[in-house]
C-alpha cells in the first residue's frame, strides 16, 4: 500500500514551476514582443499546440516508438545498455519522450542506471495523468535548444524568426535534432554535424513516405541559421505595460498587428524630422470607440536612452493643454448657460490677477463660441470658466475620471482650462472616446443613455467592457451639446497641406483639438471619429519645451496621418431628440429679439432659457443716416429707426479690426443732447494691477503707455493722474508717462463728459 501510494502522488500535479517569459501577440495572434523569464532563460509559457511538421520531426527523431509503448522501450534500452558496455561509457540513452519530460522536470540529475530506474517508473505513471498529446506539448515546450532557449516556440523564432507554425520541413528537422545535444550543437557552432544531423532525419522522413522526393531535395538545399534572430518587437511598451501584472503569462491582446506597425512606422518617421528641433519624444493611442479596444499603442519614439525611450508617454501624466475646453464649452451649452454661435468676449483681461493671453498674442474683441473653441481662444475660455463657475466644473471632471486630476479647484485656479492640470493621453483618449459613445449609443437605443460610458480602454481579448444599464438620464452632457461640441471641433483648420479639406469627397470627417502647454512643453492632438479615436503627444520626455512645439505643426499632422490608416466613418447622426431648433440672431448667436436680423439654428434643449441678444438695439438716425437724433432735436414723425449691432467699447475696438463690416454707432448730431451710453474702456493697464517700469539695456526706466479705447476715436480725451492733468490725445489714444513707484489713480475724460477710473501700482 506504502509503495501505491508513492507510486500514485510520485509526479506532481505541476511537473515544472519554472519561470516563462512574458507573452503578448496581437488580436489575431501574431507575436507582438516577449519579456525573458526571471530566471534568465527564454522559456515560453507551455504551447498550446504542436505543429504539425515537427511533431513528426520529433517522433521520427526521438521516439519512433511513442504511441505503441507505455512510458518507456524496452527494446531500445537493451539496445543502449548494450552500446554502452561495449563503448565502456555512456554513449546513448535509449530514453523515450516520457521519460526525458520526467529527467527535465527532475532538473537533469546525473545519467545513472539508478536514475534511469527512476525515471522509467515515473514515467510510467506520467503516461496514467497525461494524455500522449499533453507529454508531447510538455516536450516541446520544455526541451533545451541551445544557449538560454528553452521550448519550440522561442526556438522557432530565435533561430528562423517565424512562429513554431510557419517552420519549413528542414527548419523543424533543425530544431529536431537540437535537444539531443543542445550544448555542443546550435546554430552557428558544430555546421557539420548539425547538417549531418539534419539530413539524416530529413531522409528518414523520404523513406517513409512523410516527405515526397522534391520536398526532399528542397529541404536539404535550405541553408541552416548562422545567428540567433531579435526577438519582435512591435508593440514594447505595451508588453512592459501588461507584464506589471501578468508576468509570465501568454496575452493576447486587441493590437491590429498591421495598424500598429504602420503606426510605428509614422513614429518614426516623424520624430527623424521632429528631433532636428531637438524634439525627442512621442506617444500614439488609437481605440475603437464601439468597443474601447486599443487598436495601436505606441508608447515612444525610436530614439535613445539619454532621452528615455523606455518611458511609456501614453501613460504619463502632462499638462493638458487646450485638450480640457470641449468638455467645459459642452457642459455650458448643456445647463443652457451658453449657444453654439454665441459670442464670447475675447479682450485683454485680468482676473484676481492672473491675466490669460492667447497663443498669438492677439485679441478678437467677440467671437462666436464654437469658433473660440475650434481657434482653441485661452481668453474666452478662461471668462467662460470664471462664468461657468471654477468649483463646479472641477467637480464635474470628475466623472471621468482622469487618474492625475488630483487637486481642488483652488490649487488649479482658472488655469485649469488651459493647461494648468496634468493628464495622461490614455485618460484623455478614454474621456473622448467616451462623448463620442454617448452620441453613439443614444442614437442606437432610440435616445437613450449607458450609465458608464466613461470606462477604461481594454487591452486584453479577454476583456469585456461593461457599458452599465440604459438609463434616460444623461451621465454627463447630453447628447445634444456633445454633437454641437463636435461640429464646432470638425471645422478646426487643419494642418498645412489640408487646409481645403471639406471640399474633397475622400476627406475624413473628424472632430479633434490641439493642445499646447506653456513653454512649449507639450503639444496634443486628440481627435475623433464614429468609430475611432487617435490621440498624440509630442515632446520632450524631461520636460525640456521647444520653439515651434506646438499641438497644429507638431502633432497635428501626425493625428490626421494616422487617420489615414483607419476605415473611413461616417459622421455622427444628429441627436434630433436632444436639440431644439429656435431663432436666433445671426449677428450674436443670441436667442433673436424683435430687432435682430434672424436665422433658424438647432441648440440644446435647455439652451431656449437663454437670454436674448443684448447687442441689438435701434438707433434713431436723421434723414441722412448720418448722425444719431433723439426727441431733444428731431420730432420723431422725421426719424429713421434702423436696428444696429453694438458691442462694448473695449469689444468693439478689436472686433473692428478684423470685421471690416462692422459700423459703430453714429455719433449725436450736434444740436443733440447725447443719451448716458458707455463710450470707452482701457486696453492698458487692466484694472488693480501691479505694474513694473521697463528697463532699457543702460538700467533706465523707460515710459509706461497708457491706452484706451473709444467708440469714436475723433473724439478728445482728457488725461490726468491723481486729479493732475498730463495730456490730451486725440484718434490714438495712447498716453506715455514715467511716474515714481507707488499707488496711481488714472482718470480719462472725454470731450462729452464721459469719466473712466483705473487704479495701478508701480513697481521697479
């Protein structure tokens, strides 16, 4: 009973604890890249099948016996002890293939007679667990074949660089013959007799019939490996990524085998131009929107060490850049606080003394919301957010749970919304591809919504994500201004070169936005179709900001070249359930009053609460249209009443300047009492500021220039400083004064009487 009972639990349940290599491949299982076992050996995880040239390679070879004997061969043992006496040592073995799974798993213990007792008992009951196909498979993946290579599957591709199921008659005979004396034969080492070996086997195969007389011949013509192959490695990043948890498991993964080499391709090609401008790093994201997959992961440049090749950028946290004003424009246009064509101020501003500027350093005066957002404005994105409310829409971001969007609001300030946070591109990628599933999604489930749109990308096949239930209530935006939000993204200018996009059929339709954080640090692009969504960052791994790094020049091109890998989309469905088609005035983008010029346009259903358009009112004109009247000097049977487009003083001094159609407001006739309006507004300096003298390269303070702006620039403004008059200007209203350092209080006056204050303090 003793002698059963060890018989029975003598093999264990797991012949061989040893450590395997880290496997990704591909959806369609194409090898992606391997991470070497811990032990330093490349030993794959145990194969899952044996291909079908080697297996007859193997039995011709080792154990031609393997099906007819039980565990061991009694003829070929007496054969072998016979050899050996008469040899006087150990020249063969005799030992079946059952029997060397039980000597690797037993770690090569001395060849003996006592240890081939050993393994012939055991191996016996291996034959009573396992099944012929499984002691095979645990050959073929265990079997040494030279060097640090364990298993056909590594040996397959270190020795011929192809899977185990892509070898040739005379590659299979090669690895055949290898872990019969895998020290002193491999290849590069001991030619002839590896060939000697080879041929021998391969003639075997033509005698019985496996082999056919030309096969034959071709086989044996085929030159044997003179050096170990690299290992790929298409998809590195991700396979350091999967290891952190999975270490030593076979993955499969979503990758598209074919996009992800083209992708790296485009990499590479871009960062050789990119690293001219000593730009060195570079990350590329592509999901499927549908099912969150990962299509293509390209975690960096090809470039070196001293500029951190290994580092995985899709995963880093970096300044957001403009990437985050979507999702602030969409949420506005949702609670009914803002319209698409809506416009927004964009002057120079200073808010509790932070003072945004745009990218070009330029000012628009008023521009339309969605065409604020597709110019990616920081002025009227941070006076929106101040509007909007900096608490609540920190709270709101949370819903989408950016992993490196830590702080509170207080720590961000209204920089939030132009870079001021930090980010990773999968988050980023994930909080896109989650509008655009929302508009998806409510358009296939006849308007309504999934409670968890916003879920982490996949990467492994056997992943599924999990959309929620259907609920009626929006998770975050409704579908209507998240479509509005898009619209106003597909129409940004696209980089050189595809600037007439829109009017060619074959042209993709894609809803993106650029990014770029201060100093040049960072450039983004991120942009989205039905189905997919591209994200790309360029940059410098350390931090280090470049000229000329900017989200259009830099990773712009980059986006749309990878577009150009993907199917073609069509756009989304318009969410007509969510929107409501209204009046609104085609001047302002306001909801229309009686004296607007009008057009019909959809908007957010909640967006009908909206306030009507404030710029619009009648002006009392005389017959000739030239000079405002009112009842102080016109009867008013005489007057002409026409509506006019007014905008603020400041608003309209820079919006004038790139709208040459725009017409002030006519000034009163002279024998008129003019009506209380505002008139004019300082450009510098901006209000309960600190302000420092320049200093010219001989240490001397240079003049401060005062500027305003008046609605009618003929007329004569009066300057004074702390009640002490300094000048008077008149069409350019520009003032230069030299003050000491201390507190001011700037007054201006005009001809009319109108009084503007502005209190400053000067620094050195």
């Amino acid at each position: 009973m003793l002698l059963l009972l060890w018989y029975y639990f003598s093999v264990p349940k797991q012949l061989f604890n040893d450590p395997t290599a880290t496997i990704i491949t591909s959806k369609n299982g194409v090898l992606l890249g391997a991470k070497i076992a811990k032990d330093g050996q490349w030993r794959f995880p145990e194969t899952d099948s044996i291909p079908a040239k080697f297996k007859h390679c193997i039995l011709k070879f080792e154990d031609q016996q393997f099906y007819r004997h039980f565990g061991f061969n009694p003829i070929a043992m007496i054969q072998a002890i016979s050899d050996n006496i008469k040899a006087g040592k150990v020249i063969r073995g005799g030992s079946t293939i059952t029997q060397q799974v039980i000597r690797l798993a037993r770690k090569g213990k001395k060849r003996t007679y006592f240890e081939k007792l050993v393994e012939l008992i055991l191996a016996t009951r291996l034959e009573f667990g396992y099944s012929k196909e499984d002691i095979l498979k645990l050959y073929a993946s265990y079997a040494p074949f030279g060097g640090n290579v364990v298993g056909i599957d590594m040996a397959a591709w270190r020795y011929f660089g192809v899977s185990a199921h892509q070898l040739s008659w005379s590659e299979s005979a090669t690895l055949a013959v290898l872990p019969n004396a895998p020290s002193i034969i491999y290849p590069g080492k001991n030619q002839k007799k590896l060939l000697k070996k080879r041929n021998r086997l391969l003639r075997l195969l033509l005698n019985e019939g496996v082999l056919d007389s030309l096969a034959y011949e071709l086989s044996i013509s085929e030159p044997l490996p003179q050096k170990p192959y690299q290992l790929p490695r298409i998809a590195p990043h991700v396979l350091d990524l999967l290891a952190k948890k999975h270490t030593g498991k076979r993955l499969q993964t979503t990758i598209n085998t074919s996009l992800q080499k083209q992708v790296n391709q485009l990499v590479k090609n871009h960062y050789e131009v990119l690293q001219q401008n000593e730009v060195y790093n570079m990350s590329v994201l592509v999901l499927d929107v549908h099912t969150r997959e990962v299509l293509s992961y390209v975690g960096n440049t090809p470039t070196d060490k001293a500029h951190q090749k290994d580092v995985d950028i899709v995963q880093a946290a970096r300044s957001t850049g403009s990437t985050l004003k979507p999702l602030l424009y969409a949420a506005m246009m949702d609670k009914g606080e803002l319209l698409p064509e809506q416009l927004v101020a964009d002057i120079p501003t200073v808010i509790a003394g932070y003072i945004p500027t745009n990218y070009d350093e330029t000012y628009s005066g008023a521009v339309p919301a969605s065409r604020a957002l597709s110019r990616s404005l920081n002025i009227p994105a941070v006076r929106l957010l101040q509007q909007y409310g900096l608490q609540r829409f920190r709270d709101e971001l949370n819903v989408f749970t950016i992993k490196d969007l830590t702080y509170s609001a207080d720590h961000y300030g209204l920089s939030l919304i132009v870079g001021g946070a930090e980010g990773s591109l999968w988050d980023l990628c994930k909080t896109y591809a989650g509008l655009a599933g929302i508009l998806n999604h409510y358009q296939d489930t006849s308007s309504e919504y999934f409670d968890n749109e916003f879920v982490e990308p996949i990467v492994l096949t056997k992943k599924k994500v999990g959309f929620g239930k259907k609920v009626k209530q929006k998770p975050s935006f409704g579908a209507g201004s998240i479509w509005m939000t898009f619209e106003a993204l597909k129409k940004v200018n696209r980089p050189e070169g595809n600037e007439a996009w829109e009017f060619y059929d074959s042209s993709k339709e894609v809803a993106w936005k650029t990014g770029t954080s201060f100093g040049n640090r960072d450039a983004w692009a991120i942009g989205t179709s039905k189905d997919y969504v591209v994200g790309v960052w360029i940059g410098n791994a350390d931090g280090e900001g470049r000229p000329e790094l900017t989200g259009l020049h830099a990773a712009a091109p980059v986006l749309f070249d990878v577009f150009n890998l993907l199917p073609d989309s069509n756009w989304f469905s318009m969410p007509y359930d969510d929107l409501l088609k209204v009046t609104v005035c085609s001047k302002s983008g306001f909801l229309a009053n009686k004296e607007c010029p009008e057009k019909e346009m959809y908007i957010p259903i909640k967006g009908a609460t909206t306030k009507p358009c404030p710029y619009h009112q009648i002006a009392h004109l005389d017959a000739t249209r030239q000079y405002r009247v009112n009842s102080s000097c016109e009867p008013s049977d005489t007057m002409i009443h026409e509506s006019w487009f007014v905008l603020p003083p400041l608003q309209e001094y820079y919006f004038k300047t790139q709208n040459a159609d725009y017409r002030s407001l006519p000034s009163y006739r002279s024998d008129c009492t003019p009506e209380s309006l505002e008139h004019m507004d300082f450009i510098f300096p901006k209000g309960n500021t600190s302000v420092y003298l320049p200093k010219g390269f001989d240490g001397t303070p240079n003049e401060l220039v005062l500027k305003i702006a008046h609605t009618k620039p003929e007329t004569r403004v009066f300057w004074y400083i702390d009640d002490q008059f300094i000048g008077v200007t008149k069409q350019f209203h520009e003032m230069p004064i030299l003050p000491r350092p201390g507190k001011y209080t700037i007054t201006v006056i005009d001809e009319k009487g109108n009084e503007l204050k502005r209190r400053i303090e000067i620094k050195e």
